[in-house]
C-alpha cells in the first residue's frame, strides 16, 4: 500500500478518533513496520527512527489534503497541531452530535452529563479571567420577557458578556483623573459560543455572533471544535469585513484556548442597542448594572462576574 492508504486504513479503523500528524506517524511506524524499515533502509538522509518519525510526520501533513479529496470521510479540526479523523457523518449530523454526545468526566462536570452548549460557558469564563483578566457573565436568554414575540429577540442576547478594566495597575491618582475626564476604562465584550463550526453551520453561526455583539466593543464567535480549513478560510474572510473575532476554547484544558482572529474594536458602546437588551433581559440589566457599580466605585467583586452551568 502507498503511505496515503496506510494513512487512510489506520483513521478507518480508529474511527472518530481524533490524532495529531505525529500520532499518526507513531500509529505508522508500529502498524507498518516493515514498510517504515524500508523506508529507513532507502533512505540516505534518516539514520534513525525518530527522523523517520519526524520525516512520517511531515508527510501526514503534505499530503493530508490528497487524502481528503479521495477519501472525503477522512476530516480535520482546526486545532493546533491539527488533528485529523475519519468520520462517515455528514456536517449537520456532525453538528447534532457534537451538541449531545456524552461528556467526558471531569472535575466540573459528571460523565452522565450531556456536552450541551451551555457547559462551555464556565470554561470560557475561566479563560477569560486567567488568560486576559476579563469579568465575564452569564446571558441567559430564558430571562428574557420576549415581549416582541416569538421570533422578537432572536440573535439579541449573547451567551457571555466580559468587562475588561482598562485602569488595572494605574495609580489611584491617575484612576480619579481620568474618571473627572470621562476617558474610556473598560472595554465591552461578548461572546457567541458553539460546540462546533463546520461549512454546515459556520456562516449562520458567525452571522448570530455579528447580531448578539453590535452593541458592544469586541466581538468573538468562539467554538470547542472548528471542522476543516475551509470553514476557516470562510471564517477569515467574514471577519475581515465584519470585524467578529474566533476563538477556540479548548474543553479539556481551558488555559490551552487560543484567539484565531483578532476582533476588530468599536470605539462606542451602542447604548440604544444596550438598552433594549437592559430592558427585554434580567441578566444583562445586572450586568449593566455591575459597570455602573464599577464606575462609581472602582471596585470588582468576583461574586458578581461569574458566568454558571446552573442550566
């Protein structure tokens, strides 16, 4: 068999599973050893096994995208490093089973719990404050009075909102000056999360994050699992004319979650779309009500910026 095959055969008979290029390579050289002594035997540049494994390993990544246009099971996650698997479902089905498939058991969350959306929210928010000292708080969109009708507040609220405090570290002179100048002290965030984007729901998806953060300063569509370079580049080019920022949130390990595109700032909080928001949502109102608190005294108090699971 050529390597593309023996690629191809080792993700078929480890279905769903998900293996960077050097665990491929590593599932190469012990599936294929006769084959790998071979290609040491011929070569005159490798005089090892592990700059065998290092040459497999480059290789998995140049032709991963002939193997792909033969075998369309064969998919990547946009991960760094890049993780490649096989998969028979299509992307809407891959979309719903990411939404429901049983979580893995941690200290957070139980294994008999389902991996919904909502379970993200208190790892985004613990990322969030660790790795960019942002406060963020839960949106939920169940507070809301719907007044306008069924469909009335659709792509309104987002999942997660952030204060980050521009004036951490001044001196507590220079804090009251610019408060009497009223220069800006904290940026605005919020955060559309997903499970999944692939090219089945990506465009819908960053489109709701566009409509859920016209109000604020910075704007992010984050994911747990991000299908295909395609998915990327459309991503890409959407954010470039629209300003919406991607994360990838990392579930097992928060701190390892990595800010693809940069959102582009607005320099202005839309305060007419703030107060519909305010006035159709009990949770944003507290956040609104949490900055003001933050204006007038300067102080922070994590009771009031932790995003729940309580769902």
């Amino acid at each position: 068999m050529t390597l593309r095959e023996c690629i191809f055969v080792i993700l078929r008979e480890h279905r769903e599973q998900k293996f960077t290029a050097t665990q491929i390579a590593q599932k190469l050289l012990d599936t294929y050893p006769d084959m790998c002594k071979d290609k040491l035997a011929r070569s005159s540049t490798i005089n090892s096994e592990e700059e065998l494994l290092t040459r497999l390993t480059n290789q998995v990544y140049s032709r991963h995208r002939k193997i792909r246009a033969e075998h369309p099971q064969i998919k990547t996650l946009e991960t760094r490093p890049r993780k490649f698997y096989y998969s028979e479902a299509s992307a809407t089905e891959e979309i719903a089973h990411a939404e429901s498939a049983p979580a893995s058991a941690t200290k957070t969350f139980p294994a008999r719990r389902k991996s919904k959306e909502f379970q993200l929210y208190p790892l985004l928010s613990e990322y969030l404050y660790a790795e960019l000292n942002l406060y963020s708080k839960r949106i939920d969109e169940k507070r809301s009075s719907n007044n306008k009708g069924p469909n009335g507040n659709r792509w309104l609220y987002p999942d997660i909102v952030a204060l980050e405090d521009l004036t951490d570290g001044w001196d507590a002179e220079i804090r009251a000056c610019a408060s009497q100048y009223a220069d800006q002290r904290t940026r605005l965030w919020s955060f559309e999360v997903k499970c999944r984007l692939n090219r089945s729901n990506s465009r819908e998806c960053f489109f709701q994050a566009l409509s859920n953060s016209s109000w604020a300063n910075l704007g992010y569509l984050v994911a747990a699992e991000i299908e295909g370079s395609d998915t990327l580049k459309e991503l890409r080019l959407l954010s470039a004319a629209h300003g919406i920022g991607l994360m990838l949130l990392d579930a097992e390990n928060p701190a390892e979650s990595q800010i693809l595109i940069p959102a582009r700032e607005r320099a202005a909080i839309d305060w007419d779309i703030a107060n519909r928001l305010a006035k159709e949502n009990k949770d944003f109102l507290a956040y609104i009500k949490s900055i003001r608190h933050f204006y007038q005294t300067g102080d922070l108090r994590l009771s009031d910026w932790q995003a729940t699971s309580e769902e």
